[in-house]
C-alpha cells in the first residue's frame, strides 16, 4: 500500500511544519512516491504522491493558489506539502477549505527546511518500505511454490493465497469448473457454476487502476456483477490457457503493488500446479489405453491379477460388458476442414471430444465404461445388464452422437456392435464381434449406421461360403455381364436389381425410390435378365442372382 501518511509527518526532518488539513486522514492514506511541481500540475502528478511546492508563480493571487491546489487534487496526490515565507507567507483560509472538501492532506512546511532534505528522508522511507514489502512478497511467492512441490491441491493453495491479500478467491479450470473456493461471494459462485449465468458478468472497461505499469496489468479483467466488482485472470501455462484466478476486493485500492506481485506468484504456482496435474492425467490415461487396447487385442483371461489391476485404475471387470466399436467414416473431411494434417493436434482434439462424450454418457446411464482409441478407431466397452443391452447400445450412442453433433457438426460415426460374453476371455470375444459386425457394415456401405453382430448371421454365413472356389466362379461368371455393362453404359443396372429386390419386386415402389419413370424401370429390368439370362420372376433365378450381389457386396470376392 505504501508508507501512511502518518509516517510521512512524523518524520524527524518535518517536525516543525503543521498539518493543515485532513488530520483525521493520516493513518488511511498512503504515499507512493514524492515529487516537487510548481505551476502548471498537468500530468505531472500521479496518484498517492506527495507534492512540494512552493507556490511560485501563485504569489499575492489567492485564486491561483486555490486552483493550483485543486489540480492536485484532480491528479488523486495523498499530500500537498506548500513552503511558506516566501512566494506563500500564509496558507489562505478558502485554500485549506478546498483541501479539507477533497480529502487533501495540506501540509504547511517552514521555508528553511529544504526541499532536497524532505525529498531525502520520504525516499528512504518509501525505499525501506518497499524493501520489506518485497521480501515479504518472497516470502508469499516461496510458501506458494512450496504448496506445488508438497502435492497440496489447489485449495490449499488458495488458503495460502488467502492468508496474504485477505480477499476472497476462486480457481477454475479451463471448462469452468470450480476447484477451490476461500470466501467468494455466494452470487460469484452462482455465476461461475453456471455456464449460462456467465452473461450476467459485464466487462468494465472504465476501472482506473494505478498500476498500469506492472507486468500483470494488461492481463487483468474486470467485470461488474450488479453492485460488485471482480477481477479475473488467466492461468497461462505453454501459451495455453489452464484455468482463471478471480478476486474480489473490497475496493479497487485494495490491489496493491504487493497484492499484484503475490497474484503474479500465485498465476506462477498455479500454473505449475496443472502442469504437475497434466502430466499425472496423461500417464493415467496412457496406462488406461494400455490396459484396455490389451484387454481388446489379447486373449488373456480374466484372473485375479488382472482383476487387481483394472480396480488400480478405476474398472470393475466383473461385470458383463458389449464391445462397440466406432469409426470416424469423414475422418479426412473433418479434418481438412480445420486446414489441418491427420496426424496433428486435430484428431487429437478429436478424440480427446469423443472421449469425454463416452465419460458423460457413462454417467448419465449409470453404467461402467472403458475406452480406447486405436488406429483411428474408437474401442469401448459398455456395461450391460439389467436390460437388453441392444436397448442400452443404442441409447448410450444416441447420447453420444447427439452431442457430438452439437460440437462436431457432420461427423459420421458407424458402429459394430458385440453380443455380450460371460466367460474368461469375453472381452477379447466381444471386440472380435463388434470388429466384425463393423467391417460387415463398412462393406456394406452403411456409413454412419449402427450393425450389430447378433444381426450379421446371413452376412457371415455369407463370408463363410464365399472362400470356396467354386461359389467365387459361379458368382463372377454370374455378375460379369452386368458390371460390364454398367463400366461401358455408366448404367447402374446392380443397383437397380438391389433396389427392386429391397421392395420385393414391387415396381411402383422401386420406380419412387429410383426417381425413375415405370417405364424406363421395366426396360432396364428386361436388360438385366437378358444380361443374366435368369428371369427375375423365377424363384431360382432371383435367389442366384440375390445371392451373388450379397458376396459381390461383401468384397470376398472379385
């Protein structure tokens, strides 16, 4: 805050000059620094100094002397120190008046007592003081690295803080979520603890400050929140912002010069605080994908061993889990429309939204969750009794996809879907599913869909069929003069067939779908069984020819 004003008068070198007015101001107001002005003050003087002058240039004009001392005034000095005998042999009775009206500490100083001595004495006052006010700041700054360094929690950081600036004090995170709270006012939290309250904070722009020239000041943010004001600043760690400090002073004098360094310490501890809390997260995280891309991708049975590792790391394996597993089918498109590369911090990002959209749905179902990634692929295994956990599948991706759509607007995730096991290698089983049941519907095309395995059985029965030598012959000999045609014409007549075959052979409703006119269905309908030479009303003819689009689907075979 500064040397009192108090202090300054007592001084040995101004024992003879007389307080003229603001006695009662003296142990309130502080002096910063101190200087000598004569007309004209102009910018010349800065807040909480203390001015010598000796009223030259005022000399035989009361008026001018009282418009002198109002311009001190106006700068926001803590004291005015007028040299009488000379230029002023007596301080008139309208300038003390103007002077006691605005606070004004008016000092009359005997014209002997030389400016060079009181510069002097106030100095080494002002120096001594400051001395002492930045050991203690070292002292604060010591004490909080400590609190980083003894795995204290930001809370207790905050109480330290607390100790020294005696204001309340609140730290967020970077998604807004209160970790440490010393006394902040009810209606701040309110503000902070919903996101959608946020709005009541009005920036203030207008808050006259007097230390623009600290370091921290530009870093500052002040909002007015009804008849209250608050001060917000970043928490900065790697040009990335970890989370906010927000204060509450009294009034704005209450940021000192000692407060702002203590604040500026605090940003620094906290900010190691995050960095020491990232790194634990990331190896927590990396020790998680480990244990659970292993779970996917290794038949390793399920002991009490492996039992005793997954509760280390927060997973409960003996509950019956369903594989899904997830692919971004616009992975490429996502991101080049962040003008990014596929390896960067975009899919990054990316998967770091997916997986906290899994964490949330877990916890809103109410059920245990394990997650992955994995070659651009997202592995999860979802808890599911109590109900038919195709219900609980779909309701747990609904919630996912819903929101996702909100941050990531166009993504298309396609799913497969395991049966769940209930055996020593389940988990191993149910990712083989839901790896299956997703390249069934990759292939098949149904990007952005959701296959489950338990609905795949004619698709592997399929596959299955297809590795004969024999089948492959007969479906290519087949399918051969249809995709020959369709290269040479840019016909689609396979898609046609499939089109047709969906709506079992209803050609109305195939002619809808197609955007076609009847007729020219029909005609493409007659090249398709001269083609093929199979009619398309022959129950033997239609399955062959259904049978043979289904593995050309499939991709077995060429």
């Amino acid at each position: 805050m500064g040397v009192s004003a108090e202090d300054i008068v007592q001084l040995s070198i101004l024992e003879t000059s007389k307080v003229k007015a603001g006695k009662q101001l003296l142990k309130e107001t502080f002096v910063e620094w101190i200087s000598v002005i004569e007309l004209p003050v102009e910018n010349f003087v800065r807040k909480n100094e203390f001015v010598l002058t000796t009223g030259m240039g005022c000399e035989n004009d009361p008026q001018l002397l009282e418009e002198y001392v109002e311009d001190v005034v106006q700068s926001g000095a803590s004291i005015l120190g007028v040299a009488t005998g000379r230029y002023v042999y007596d301080i008139p009775d309208r300038v003390i008046q103007v002077a006691n009206k605005n606070d004004l500490i008016l000092i009359d100083i005997p014209w002997e007592i030389r400016f060079g001595d009181i510069l002097q004495h106030v100095m080494e006052k002002i120096t001594l003081d400051k001395q002492e006010e930045r050991q203690q700041a070292e002292k604060v700054r010591q004490k909080l690295i400590d609190c980083v360094l003894q795995d204290k929690d930001l809370q207790q950081i905050s109480h330290t803080l607390y100790r020294f600036i005696r204001m309340p004090v609140l730290m967020v995170d970077q998604s807004g979520f209160i970790r440490a709270n010393q006394h902040m006012n009810k209606q701040v939290l309110r503000v902070y603890q919903d996101e959608n309250s946020q709005h009541n904070l009005q920036p203030n722009s207008s808050i006259d400050l007097h230390f623009k020239e600290h370091p921290l000041y530009y870093h500052l943010e002040a909002y007015d929140l009804d008849d209250k004001i608050i001060f917000q600043l970043p928490i900065i760690n790697n040009h990335k912002t970890q989370g906010y400090l927000i204060v509450q002073p009294k009034s704005k004098e209450q940021l000192s010069w000692f407060v702002m360094n203590v604040l500026e310490h605090a940003l620094t501890a906290c900010a190691l605080y995050f960095v020491k809390e990232n790194a634990i997260e990331l190896t927590e995280i990396r020790l998680k994908d480990n244990f659970v891309l292993n779970l996917a991708k290794q038949e390793t049975p399920i002991d009490d061993q492996l039992l005793s590792k997954a509760k280390l790391l927060g997973y409960d394996l003996n509950y019956p889990y369903v594989c899904l597993l997830g692919e971004v089918s616009n992975r490429e498109d996502l991101v080049r429309d962040k003008n990014d590369s596929p390896e960067n911090s975009s899919l990054q990002s990316l998967n770091y939204y997916i997986q906290k959209e899994i964490t949330y749905a877990g916890k809103l179902l109410g059920r245990h969750t394990m997650a992955t990634f994995d070659e651009g692929q997202v592995i999860i295994f979802l808890e599911a009794d109590h109900h038919p956990y195709m219900e609980t599948a779909n309701h747990f991706l609904d919630t996912i996809s819903r929101r996702l759509n909100e941050l990531l607007a166009g993504m298309e995730l396609s799913w497969g879907i395991s049966t769940p096991k209930d055996n020593e290698t389940a988990f191993y089983e149910t990712y083989q599913e839901a790896k299956t049941a997703l390249d069934i519907g990759v292939q098949q095309g149904d990007r952005g869909e959701r296959t489950f395995f338990s609905n795949t059985k004619i698709n592997r029965l399929l596959m299955a069929i297809s590795k004969e030598s024999e089948i492959a012959s007969i479906v290519k000999e087949t399918l051969q003069p249809l995709l020959d045609y369709d290269k040479k014409r840019q016909t689609d007549l396979l898609y046609t067939f499939m089109t047709y075959n969906k709506y079992k052979g209803n050609v109305s409703q195939t002619a809808r779908a197609l955007n076609l006119h009847r007729q020219s269905l029909l005609h493409r309908l007659r090249n398709i069984e001269a083609l093929t030479q199979l009619s398309l009303i022959d129950s033997d003819d239609s399955f062959l020819l259904e049978l043979s689009v289904r593995l050309w689907t499939l991709k077995k075979i060429k």
